[in-house]
C-alpha cells in the first residue's frame, strides 16, 4: 500500500496488551468510528464530493465529470478516461513537508485509486469523456488509502456516475498471531499490513495491496478479515447514501410544492421543471 508517512523507527507503544486490546482501547477485530459527508463541496462546479472521517484520518474526494476531455489526444472513441489526482494537506502531515503533485508517494496513491475503480465504472456510457476524482487528505493517522477510496466512492455516488457496485476497502494487519483490523498509524508502522476494496454485492476484490512481507498462512486470515470488515462499512455509505437521496427528494418536492402555491415562477406547468432550478 502506498504510503504518504515518512519510515520511522519501530514504537515502543503496546499494540496489543494481554486483555486483547490495542492502545487506542478498540479490539483486535473493531473498526474505528466513522463519519461520512456526501455533498457540500466548496467548489460549485463540483459533480459530486463526500467526506470520510475514519478515526482521526479525514480524506475529502471530489468528482468533475463526466465532461470533455481537455486533451483530443486523451479522449478515448469508446470510453470515459478517469484520472485521480491526490494531494496532502500540509497541516495533516505528519513530517510538514510540502508535496508537488509529481511526488512519488502521491503518485502512487493516486495510480492505486485509479485502478480500483477503473473496472467499476461503467466508463463505456461516456466515450469521448473523462471523470476526474480530486482526493485531499486533511488528516492521517493511518488508512489513508482505504478512506480515500471510500471517499471517492462516495463522491461517484453523488455525481451520478454509473458504477457495477459500491467499492468498501479497510486496511488489516497482524500483530505476532493476532488479526487487527482497520490500523491506526502507530500499528500500520510497526505491523505487516494490507489494504483491502471489495465490491460487496459481488465479494470481487478490486485491490489487495501489500507492501510489507507477511506469511503465506497469515494472508488469508487477514485477507478474509478485511472482506467481513468492508461489508460493515459498506452498510454505513449505503446508510449516507440513503440519507443524502432522502436529503434531495424533500428539497425537489419543496420546490415543487412553493411552485404549485406560489403561482407563475416563469414555468409553465405544460413544460413541467427545469432541470437547473432544480
């Protein structure tokens, strides 16, 4: 997995003490609390964007498109081309070291966004066009790469882009011979650990990144692991999701309703809404 944290040496901290908790007081197999924000993007011209707080990580995702592709040379006869760009907010690093957009590490984190949703997206009902996701890390403390791409889902969602299934991914490790889920950045620097994105409704995996070693008889336990884990937090975007449609369908039958009783608003009733003042 890629990462956006400078090596460090080892910490002293107790992962893992005799009682089977962690330092941050979860459990082996306990995800850290989630909050999640669909829409609102500062930006206006913004399709879609959500915001992911796992824990003290905090990654915003925005979506532009599909729209035309900048470049003709770019544009592709029979699909949309997605491209993500990342960047890391300087007050949420952990070295306070500005990175480009040509950095290696953030080069990497985007290429690995990208190629988990590359196969999800329904890119052949945009020919021609291009999907941009902007990821901003605002915080880390570990999973970053997971909560980028539930983000990024998210955001999806919310522009309307036509997708086979949610994309869910955590982050999983092992400490000695003990399974952990969802690392916090102390445990992902001192433990051999994965991230995982799973499309739930299928339980295709679209990532599994590794890059630290880890046994060959450990892999599939935390493997396994991880995929139960995403569909937890697969029911908490479906619930966001949910709440955010419910969100849009009152403010559309609001408006509805102040047109019917509030007499001519330059609409006709024949030609029904536009769609921009909705």
């Amino acid at each position: 997995m890629p990462s956006l944290l400078p090596a460090r040496p080892q910490s002293r901290i107790e992962l893992l003490n005799a009682g089977g908790y962690r330092a941050d007081g979860r459990k082996q197999h306990e995800l850290r609390s989630i909050s999640i924000r669909i829409g609102g993007s500062s930006d206006p011209a913004a399709d879609g964007s959500a915001t992911v707080t796992q824990g003290l990580t905090i990654v915003s995702a925005t979506v532009f498109g599909p729209r035309e592709a900048r470049l003709a040379s770019n544009a592709l006869h029979d699909r949309a081309t997605v491209n993500v760009e990342v960047s890391l907010a300087p007050w949420g690093a952990m070295d306070r070291r500005k990175r480009n957009k040509g950095d290696r590490r953030l080069v990497e984190f985007a290429s690995s966004v990208k190629s988990t949703f590359e196969p999800v997206i329904h890119t052949h009902l945009y020919p021609r066009s291009q999907i941009d996701i902007f990821i901003q890390v605002l915080q880390q403390d570990g999973g970053i790469l997971p909560a980028a791409i539930n983000a990024s889902t998210l955001a999806l969602i919310d522009a309307g882009i036509a997708m086979s299934d949610f994309v869910t991914s955590v982050s999983c490790g092992i400490h000695s011979t003990s399974p952990l889920l969802d690392l916090n950045n102390t445990e992902e620097s001192d433990l051999p650990n994965m991230a995982v994105a799973v499309l739930p409704r299928s339980g295709k995996v679209t990532l599994a990144s590794l890059e630290t070693r880890l046994h060959v008889e450990r892999f599939e336990e935390i493997f396994r692991l991880g995929i139960q884990a995403c569909s937890v937090l697969h029911h908490e975007m479906e619930l966001a999701v949910r709440d955010r449609t419910r969100v849009l369908v009152d403010a559309v039958k609001g408006k509805v309703g102040e047109r019917r009783d509030g007499g001519d608003d330059g609409v006709d009733e024949e030609d029904g809404l536009d769609a921009e003042s909705i």
